[in-house]
C-alpha cells in the first residue's frame, strides 16, 4: 500500500464506465455528449452503476492508546471526527506491555461499540506491528511528567522512546504517513521523529498546540459572550509549554454588522496581553486542579480538529494553529518545531505570512525560541 488520497476519493461509477469502453475515450465535445446521454439512458435502467465506489480503510495509529487521551479519541476516529463522516478506518493501538490488558479492554469497547466506519483494530505493544503500512500516526504515548521531575529528565527520556519510534516510523509506515505528536514536550518529541526519520518528509511531522489555539477561542467566546464557532484565527507561537504566545491581535469575532477585530470589540489592550495570555498558558494546571487529572477530552478533540484540519483542508479565511518545522517565518530561528498559523489545501499546511507583528509579540515569540532551542541541546546531549 503505497498512498491514500483522503480528499477525492469518491468518483461516481459513470467515470468508470466511460473509461473501461475504448471508444467513448476519444476526448470531443461532441463524443462527450453522446457518451453522456447513452450513459443517462443506461443508468435510468440500471440505477445501482450511480452507486459511490466505497473509500477505503485509512490505517490509524494511535500510540498510548490505553492512556487517557487514548482511551477519549480512538472512538472520535471510529465516529468519523478526524477523517470525514464516510471515511472507513483500521485503528492500529500501541501501548506498553504493562498496559496490555487495559489495551485489550479498549478494543474490546471499540467492538462493544458497533462502530460502522471501523474496519478493523490492531492492539499490540510491538512498535513494528503498530506502525505497519499506517497513514497516519497519533503519538500520544509517552514518559509522564511526575511531581518534582526536573524538564531535563522529561526531555532524555522520551527522546529515547521518540529515536526508537523514529526508527518503526520511518522502516514500516506508508512513505506519506501524516504524523501529529501529542506526548510532551511535543516540540521536542517532532524534532526527535524528524532527525531519526529521514524518509518521512518534514512537513508530515507536526506536533499538537490545536488545544492551546481551541483554549484562547474559548477564552475570547467568554469574555465577549458570543458563540465559539463564531471567532476565529487567534494564534498559538511557539512551544506546547508555559512559555506559549497565545495571541489575538488578528483574531475576529463574526458578528451581524460583519467580521470585527477582537481588538476592537474587547478594547483592553491589559486584558489581551495579561489576563488572556496566561490564563491559556496555564489551562492545563487549571484543569488538572479541578479534575486531578491533565485535560483528556479537550486535547483528544483538539488532535481530531488538527489532523482533519490538515488533511481535508481549513475553512476559507481561517487559520489554525500548528506544531510544525520552522523555516524561518517571522525571524523565528529554523531547526525547531514551532507553533505558527496556518492554512492548510489538499493535505499540505502553509505558514500565513505577512501579518504584522509589534514588539510585545516580537518578545513573547523570541522567549519561546529560545526555551525550545534549550530543549533541543539537552535532547541532543542524550542522543
Ligand atoms: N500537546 C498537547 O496539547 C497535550 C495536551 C494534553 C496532554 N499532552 C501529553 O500527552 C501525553 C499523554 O497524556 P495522557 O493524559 O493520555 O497520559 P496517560 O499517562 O494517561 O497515557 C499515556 C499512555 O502512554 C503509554 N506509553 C508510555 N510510553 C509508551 C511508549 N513508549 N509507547 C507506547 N505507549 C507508551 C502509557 O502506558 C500510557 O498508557 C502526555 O505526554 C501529556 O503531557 C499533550
């Protein structure tokens, strides 16, 4: 299995037909006509050659699947949230071999679930078999932060399972596998995956701030007391980390007299470089506060919203926040995973250029360049 096209994969049978018949091939307007009416006068008697050809299966992995942001987003792929509402997939699910039993227990629920867009589940805790011929690769498996553990040994440890992983990535998935990495430090975790898989075009490894962008949306919906659905492009720079620049100097709010800046319609500049900036930076401690747990939910929802984003392409106007492997834009420094807007068509993301950029943004931006750079000369000192 070489590749899937995600976008186009419906084509009505009379493309079939009229291809298989030699005759009808040759390319006039005229012959064309022809070829359409005996097709419509042959359909009107055979109605089931109109039949949709079915797409098919799209292999998932999901790594830490037995975990909790595992456990809430392997049925949201079964439903059709991350690849369209008729797109058939395999769950490939790895986790430890500690977890296999709870591993098990997921597959069991996905059976449990008559779910009619899963065509098949894979549970193991062998890397090999997991990364097998997938499309595209959820990495949510990882090291945990504990209490008290420093960022360097966060850091050594999971560039150790990201090298290994690198290594079944790049020797047993499809050459075009789409990878999102969700596990912390996730920056870290890409720019792992994409030095140990050479194979694997940068630009198909990114990793999660989705959460980060969905939280300042829900923060500015509060403030202003409007629908979610209704604002759009605020911007995640930088790393999944406290040293995030949420900002939504270019976000806007769709209201009845048109678009608006969010600028203008909250008109605190304090509360848009203060209040707002940290409360998205430190969501996740609020949420483990009050739930004792990391948000699960959100961030399984979070990845689906990424990974659909990408590959079905965002909406006309609106840019999302991504991970991805800097080039330079916005004189952010090349060699890191860094979160920028941006648009996605036909399954490829492009950084938004051109957007302009103060010097409060300019400063928020360098600090977490800098903090990702740390990281990545402690992840090279451990590989
Ligand atoms: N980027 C984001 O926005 C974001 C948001 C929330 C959580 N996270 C991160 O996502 C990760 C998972 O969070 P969670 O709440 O599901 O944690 P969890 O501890 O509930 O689950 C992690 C799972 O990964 C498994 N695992 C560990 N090492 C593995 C390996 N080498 N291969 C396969 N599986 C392995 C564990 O056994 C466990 O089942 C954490 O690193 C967390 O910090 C990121």
């Amino acid at each position: 299995m070489a590749s899937y096209e995600f976008t186009s994969a419906k084509v009505g049978s009379s493309v079939h037909l009229l291809n298989i018949i030699p005759s009808f091939a040759v390319c006039t307007r005229k012959l064309h006509f022809l070829q359409k009416s005996a097709w419509n006068r042959l359909a009107k008697w055979c109605p089931w050659l109109l039949r949709d050809e079915p797409k098919k299966p799209v292999k998932v992995l999901v790594t830490g699947a037995a975990g909790q942001i595992g456990y809430a987003i392997v049925a949201m792929i079964a439903k059709g949230l991350m690849l369209g509402a008729d797109q058939p997939v395999v769950l490939h699910l790895l986790d430890l071999p500690v977890a296999a039993n709870a591993l098990n227990g997921v597959r069991m629920e996905l059976i449990d679930a008559a779910l009619p867009l899963l065509r098949g589940v894979v549970a193991t805790s062998d890397e090999a078999e997991a990364f097998k011929g997938v499309n595209v690769a959820i990495l949510i498996g990882g090291w945990p932060r504990r209490d008290g553990m420093e960022r360097k040994d966060l850091i050594s440890k999971n560039v150790t399972i990201y090298k290994s992983q690198a290594s079944a990535l790049q020797q047993h998935a499809a050459p075009n596998c789409k990878v999102l990495v969700v596990a912390n430090p996730a920056n870290t975790n890409a720019l792992v995956l994409k030095e140990f898989a050479p194979a694997i075009p940068a630009k198909n490894i990114t990793c999660l701030t989705r959460l980060d962008h969905n939280r300042a949306l829900g923060q500015v919906a509060e403030k202003l007391n409007v629908h979610v659905g209704d604002v759009k492009n605020a911007i995640i720079w930088g790393n999944h980390s406290s040293t995030q620049f949420p900002d939504a100097s270019h976000a806007t709010v769709s209201t009845d007299r048109g678009e608006r800046p969010v600028r203008e319609l909250i008109a605190d500049e304090i509360w848009l470089r203060e209040e707002f900036v940290t409360d998205v930076q430190q969501r996740g401690a609020a949420v483990i506060k009050a739930r004792k747990q990391s948000s699960s939910l959100s961030a399984a929802s979070a990845a689906c919203d990424h990974m659909r984003d990408w590959i079905l392409g965002t909406p006309k106007g609106t840019w999302v926040s991504m991970g991805v492997y800097s080039d330079g834009s916005y004189g952010v420094p090349e060699g890191v995973f860094f979160s920028f807007p941006v648009t996605c068509e036909k399954g490829e993301w492009s950084v938004v250029q051109g957007l302009e950029i103060d010097d409060f943004a300019r400063s928020k931006m360098e600090t977490s360049a800098t903090e990702l750079k740390e990281e990545k000369s402690i992840a090279y000192e451990f590989l």
